[in-house]
C-alpha cells in the first residue's frame, strides 16, 4: 500500500466522519426544533386561557358594578 492509497483512506474516513457529524446535528436541531413548536404551541395555549380568564373576570366586574349601582339607585328610592 502506496502513500496515495493512505491519503485515500485517510480522506474517506475523514468524509465519512464528517457526514456522520452533519447527520448528529442535523437529528440534533431537528430535535431541538420540535422542542420548541411544542412549547411555542403550549405557551400560545396557556396565553389563550389567561386571555379568556381575563375577559372572564372583566365580565364579572362589570356585573358586580351594575347589580351594585341597581342596589344603591334602589336604596336611594327607599
């Protein structure tokens, strides 16, 4: 085995090891991206809730403002 045929070898380990090392991070980010479409989507869920408990809650002030205003107009007739 000649020194070409060492430097040949040499190259295609090299380049197997390269692609070896692309595919790790490829699976790595893919992975990674996942990870964070899951959080983004259960973050924009948990967003959603605190929206509709905060219309939930206005809701409910408002009538609270309203049923105590008809109290007192009624208080003021009496």
């Amino acid at each position: 085995m000649d020194s070409s045929d060492l430097v040949e070898k040499r190259i295609k380990r090299c380049m197997e090891s390269s692609a070896r090392s692309v595919a790790a991070s490829a699976k790595s980010i893919s992975a990674a991206m996942a990870q964070s479409q899951v959080a983004t989507r259960t973050q924009s869920d948990a967003m959603a809730q605190l929206a509709r408990e905060a219309n939930e809650a206005r809701e409910r002030a408002v009538d609270l403002n309203q049923k105590l205003r008809a109290e007192a107009a009624q208080a003021a007739v009496v």
